[in-house]
C-alpha cells in the first residue's frame, strides 16, 4: 500500500500546531508528573498527608495507614519512621519554629513528636482529650490539632489543652494569621451542618465564630489551606474545598468567593497553597475513592483553576494529599489512592511563576500552657435541610422538665431528681389524704 505524503507546508504547519498545544499545556500547569517510588511495606495501605520542610529541600513526611515514612530526596526513595507500622496516621506537619520538629496525629493513638526530623517518635499526648487527631496546623506561637471532639491548642506539641467546638469532629486547620495573635479557621466534616460547619477563633477574643459569608449552607469541608504573604498580599490567602464547591478568601475568612474553572462533575477534597508563592494553589480530588479524580493548578489565588494532571494515570487520577517544597520552581508531590494501594507521583513545575518577595510575619501573643475553654457563638441558622421543630411545653409543668432534664445534665443528676419528686409526691398524697393537712 502506499502511503500518502503531506505537503511540506502542512508538516511545518502540524509541528507548528503541535508546538502551540505543548506550549499550551505548559503554560496552564500541565507539566509532567512522573511515578516516585512507593513507600516499602505500604502494600495496599493508603497515604493520608503529606508535608514537606520548611528549611531542608527533598525532606517530606507521609502519614499512612502504616505509620510514618520519610523521604529526603522528594519521593524517589523512602524509609519508615519509627512510629509502628500498626498504627494510623491521619495528619502529620512540621513545626515551623522548628523544623526538626514534626508531629504525627494518629488513628486513637494521639500525637507524636520527632525531634529527629522523623527519624524517631515519642507519644506527645498530655492534655490531649480526644486521641482521634485528624488535622495539625502551625503557627509561631503554637500548635493547634483537630480531633473527633474539637480543637486542642498546645505552645508546644507537648502539652495539651481544650480550645472548643467539642460537638464538632475537626476534618482540617488553617493558620488565618500569626500576628497579633494566632487566628484559626476549623472545618468539620460531621454534625449539626446546617448551624455552621466552618468557624474562626481568635479574630475577636476567645470565641469560635461561624464563618458565612459567600459560602453554601450545610457543605462538608475536606480541607482549608492557608498561604504565605507577600508585599502585594497583606492578608494569609485561604481556599478552602467543600461538597458544595471551592472557594477562597482573601480577608482572613470573613467573606469567600467561589472558584471558577473547577469542572461541575469534579468535587476537590484537598488543596495546598505554596510556601513560596501565596498565589500558586494545587487542588486535587479523590472522587470517593473511585475511579476517576483529578489535580489542578491555580496561579491566582485560587480564584481560577485549570487542570495539571499530564502524566497522571488516566484511569486513577484520586488525588488524597499534596504537598508543595519550598524551592524555586517548586517540586511537588501528590498521593493517590488507586485499589492497589497509595501511590506517590511528583513533577518539577518549570511553568509556575516566578514567586514574589515574601514577608515574614511577627510572633504575636504566646498561647498559654492553660486556657478556659472557648464557647461557640451561637451558629447562624441557614437551614439547607429539613429539622423537626421542637414541641413547646403545655404547661409549666412541662416546660420545667423540658428544662430540667435537657442536656447536658448527667444521667446521674436526672435519675435522683426523677426518685425526688416521686418521693415528694407519694409523701404529700400521705400526709394530706392519710395524716390529714397540717
């Protein structure tokens, strides 16, 4: 058979065209991701949170369903940590007044502290009310850490206390600001949705406050992300990924706005703002651990994103944890989660921008080593889903029980003041129909 010749004209015109369209890729974030090695021993365990040095090039912790493991040359060989292999990790993070210092927030178990840079871990866990520790966020006066049952505060790592929204299960943190004193922004993932499911504490005193503003009623938060500042970016950018949506904040989280470019079939579950570059985020999505998900790129802000997932296996593509190295132009590393197990995948991203000059933010106000327990301010109530009115009592009767026996007064306290009033009553009913009235 023979074959037909394009002209010379439309061959250069081809090249042309296909020059455009890498160029194209290029320049929206598509750059080339390339399969790191697995970490030995994982099997078909998961990666659930990846972090990368703020001082040492190379150095990322992961946290798995086996541990800890430890990479130092940006995934192409791993080590495990000396956390045993039975234990769960959800969260891990390095201190950033420290980067010697990492903690690890396990599965039941607590917190972790390596003073090694992950080499070797201590249980760190004294005050910690709740072991369940899903989420830590650093600041340069101390430590938060969200767990099944709220947020624990610590100066330290080591020594922990309550800081509120106990009802809550903590899903992600973000550190709002440093200076004057530490502001946090709270997700949860599970309870009453609908009164509020993202919250700020620290922006106006000790209380938890729901943030509203620009974002849907009743979503459920996988992640909160929190940048750098800059000279032209004054405030922590923050972008947070919901059921409902992505959305950004430029004000500390008083008012968000909802990203464009994000597919409508496509829910992001984790996004990473780069330590260099406060308009540089990287978004992924585990498509519930299905086949399918997707990494995408954004360099302003988060306002917009466009995909970034050229060299990605086609057919499982479930982005669980990302992380961002501080170095120019940034390395960065995903954690899939296909049926077989976690995977690592990492690219060098020739095309970000250049990154701007950054400002360093001054310490504010130490938290203290104890600290009354914050109380919630009351949640706005945008109601997205169907609650059952509560019945008003008949009578005083009923609404001094109603009183009497709403939570959260203990069993105990109920039962002895039931046994009271019978007691009262069958007492009464014998003096006044047996003994007679006084």
């Amino acid at each position: 058979m023979r074959t037909r010749r394009l002209p010379a004209a439309l061959l250069l015109g081809a090249l042309s065209a296909s020059l455009i369209v890498a160029s194209m890729g290029a320049i929206d974030g598509r750059a080339a991701w390339a399969k790191a090695t697995t970490p030995p021993g994982l099997n078909a365990g998961r990666i659930w949170s990846l972090a990368s040095s703020p001082k040492t090039a190379g150095l990322v912790v992961a946290g798995t369903d086996h541990g800890v493991y430890v990479t130092t040359d940006s995934g192409a060989t791993w080590t495990a940590g000396g956390l045993p292999a039975t234990l769960r990790v959800w969260a891990v993070g390095f201190d950033v007044r420290n980067p010697a210092r990492l903690l690890a927030g396990t599965d039941g178990s607590g917190v972790f502290l390596s003073v090694d840079s992950g080499v070797s871990w201590t249980a760190s866990s004294s005050g910690l009310s709740d072991k369940t520790v899903r989420a830590l966020a650093f600041g340069t006066d101390g430590v938060a850490a969200g767990t099944n049952h709220g947020v624990a505060l610590s100066p330290d790592g080591a020594v922990w206390h309550d800081g509120g929204l106990d009802g809550d299960s903590i899903s992600s943190l973000a550190i709002a600001a440093n200076t004057p004193s530490l502001v946090l922004v709270a997700a949860t993932d599970r309870g009453d949705l609908s009164a509020g499911y993202l919250f700020r504490y620290g922006a106006s005193g000790t209380t938890w406050q729901a943030l509203q503003s620009g974002l849907p009623s009743a979503a459920v938060v996988t992640s909160v992300a929190a940048g750098p500042l800059s000279t032209s970016v004054t405030k922590r950018p923050l972008v947070v990924t919901t059921s409902k949506g992505t959305f950004r904040s430029g004000d500390g989280g008083a008012t968000w706005t909802a990203s464009t470019g994000v597919p409508e079939s496509l829910i992001l579950t984790t996004a990473v703002i780069s330590p260099l570059d406060p308009s540089l985020v990287y978004a992924g999505a585990d498509q519930g651990g299905s086949n399918g998900g997707d990494l995408l790129r954004s360099t302003d802000g988060g306002a917009s994103f466009t995909a970034a997932d050229a060299g990605l296996p086609t057919n499982t593509r479930e982005v669980v944890a990302l992380a961002v190295e501080q170095v120019t132009p940034p390395v960065v590393l995903a954690a899939l989660d296909p049926a077989a197990g976690g995977m690592v995948y990492s690219e060098t991203d020739t095309t970000a921008p250049a990154p701007p000059a950054l400002v360093a933010e001054a310490p504010g106000q130490t938290i203290p080593a104890t600290l009354a327990t914050p109380v919630p301010t009351a949640r706005p109530s945008a109601t997205a889903r169907a609650v059952a009115p509560t019945p008003e009592p008949s009578s005083g009767l009923g609404q001094f029980l109603g009183s009497a026996f709403h939570w959260p007064v203990p069993l105990v306290f109920e039962v002895l003041l039931v046994l009271a009033i019978a007691y009262l009553g069958v007492r009464w009913r014998q003096r006044y129909y047996v003994e007679g009235p006084p």
